[in-house]
C-alpha cells in the first residue's frame, strides 16, 4: 500500500492483502508513507486476525535544497 486509506477499515485492507498473498499473486505485503502509529495500527490488526504481515517498509524521505 502506498498510503494509509482512511476509507477502508484496516480489517478489510488486510484481509484482502492477506489473500493475495495465500492465492500467490503477491509475495508479501509492504507499505509506504505510513505514520508510525499507523503501522503499529496495521502490524497489531494482523497479529490479532492472524493474518499476514506487512513485511516491507518504505519510509517517507524528504529532500530540502538549500538556495
């Protein structure tokens, strides 16, 4: 996932991703520019369903140019 969905519960973003990764579409769920909360949201969701993981993160990184 590329950003956090604020319209589509949690539950169901990683019910549908964990599928995915049990048909073989995908190897593994990763996301990026999630906030740190927002992983842990994800990370403890799918402990508790027993779903898969997200096992990749990419991290914001912003560049600022000096003048």
């Amino acid at each position: 996932m590329h950003t956090f969905d604020w319209e589509t519960p949690v539950e169901v973003a990683l019910r549908t991703l964990s599928d995915l990764v049990k048909s073989r579409k995908v190897h593994c769920i990763g996301v990026s520019n999630f906030t740190g909360w927002q992983l842990q949201k994800f990370l403890d969701c799918s402990k508790y369903m027993g779903l898969e993981r997200a096992v990749v993160v990419q991290v914001n990184f912003y560049i600022h140019l000096l003048n």
